[in-house]
C-alpha cells in the first residue's frame, strides 16, 4: 500500500496561489503518495489565535478537527505557520477538556509541513527537479522556529538540479508580515521588509523561495512596489519543477 497523506491547503494558498497547492500535489504524488483532499477543510484558526481571540479560534479548530479525523494518514501543509498552529496551538486550546485535548492531539501528532514531510517521514531528499537559475532562501519564522524546519528545505534545494544556490544574508531575519503584525505594527513591518529587500538584493539571486505564502506575498508587494525585478515563489513550485 502506497502511503497516505491528507492535504490542508491553507488559506493564502487556497485564495492567491492554486499553483502552490498543484505542485504539492504533483510532488507527493510523484513520491508515491496517494493523496486526499477533504472538501469540508477551512481556516486553520491562525489569525483569531494571534488576535488573543482564543474562543473563535477553537470554534474552528473544532471543525478542523473533526474534519480530519474522518481521514487517514499524515496530514500535509505547505505552510510552517499553518502546521506549527495545528501542531503546537491546538492542544493548547483544549487544556482542561480530556476529550477534546485528546483529539487536538491526535491531529496535531499527524501534522507536517512539506519539506519536513518530504524529508523526516517519506526519506526523500531528491525529487527529481530541476530548475535552471540562481535561488536563494528565506527562512520563514513559524517553519525555523516553531517547528525548527530549516535542514530540510535547504536539502531539497541542494538536489535540485541545474540551480545555483546562494546563500541570503541573515536569512533568519522576519520579512516583517506575520499575519495580523503587519496591520497591528505597520511602520515596524514596513523597517523589516526594507532589510529583507536590502538582503535580497544583496544575495544577486533573481529568484527567493520560501515555504510560507504569507511571507511570497509580503516579500512580493515590497519587490513590486520598489520596481524590482526579483520575486518570491513557494519552494513547492520549484520542487515541481521538470
């Protein structure tokens, strides 16, 4: 039996960039993953758990949940801040409620972003892409410091073949979007998008590549706006690359 692996797509991507949830299609399937998609699946509750508003982002954890619970197999996400919610946040919501922590849990235990997935659960390393031109990369803050995913992406980077990759200084730094932070601190969001441009030019490479849409569309807008050539792209449309 090939393994099974569950799709949450996320809302960016569902909204902005279906491109992003064809190539992790495309890539899983290629890896020998049979694949599903559960119609019922919506928001991750993210942005109600970053505004303090706790009790709604519950409410859709709870259908989030139960959603998924009528599956089989790891759960998949193209977003390290939508897995680290889901892993990390949803047991959180439920402390005191046995049975509803217990079920958080058992979805939060099931949950990986791509690369990680890739890479910690499939094995896989290579996935036959190939991608001709000069990458850098943009260490999203959820993915490196709530998962602590930064090994993994930069290995599927490295197999990628025909690419050059070159190396952004102070990767590690916020873009400045973090959700609902932009809007809350817009000059402060506004000062780290600056040194992310600043970073990005620095790095001479036409193309960075993240792993969290939030930051492609922050990153995006800064580039467009400055009449910059540069742009960003989801890792997930260069590892579908052939």
């Amino acid at each position: 039996m090939p393994p099974q692996a569950q799709l949450f797509i996320t809302c960016i991507a569902d909204t902005l960039y279906p491109q992003i949830g064809e190539a992790t299609v495309s890539i899983l399937k290629r890896s020998g993953v049979q694949v599903g998609f559960p119609q019922g699946q919506t928001c991750c509750g993210q942005p109600a758990f970053n505004a303090g508003m706790h009790q709604q982002a519950r409410q859709i954890a709870e259908h989030t949940i139960r959603v998924f619970e009528q599956t089989l197999g790891e759960i998949v996400i193209p977003s390290g801040s939508c897995a680290a919610m889901i892993r990390h946040h949803y047991p959180g919501l439920f402390v005191g409620d046995n049975v509803w922590y217990a079920r958080a849990k058992a979805i939060a235990d099931r949950t990986f972003e791509l690369t990680e997935y890739l890479v910690d659960v499939l094995g896989i390393v290579d996935v036959g892409a190939r991608y001709p031109g000069k990458v850098t990369y943009h260490s999203s803050c959820h993915l490196l410091r709530e998962l602590g995913v930064d090994r993994q992406p930069r290995l599927l980077l490295a197999n990628v073949r025909e690419a050059e990759f070159i190396e952004m200084p102070y990767t590690d730094e916020c873009c400045g979007f973090g959700g609902v932070f932009s809007v809350e601190q817009p000059e402060i969001s506004a000062a780290m998008l600056d040194r992310k441009i600043i970073n990005i030019t620095t790095s001479q490479a036409p193309v960075v590549v993240a792993c969290d849409a939030g930051c492609i569309t922050h990153i995006n807008g800064g580039l467009h706006r400055r009449g910059m050539q540069q742009r960003a792209v989801h890792i997930a449309e260069i590892l579908a690359s052939r």
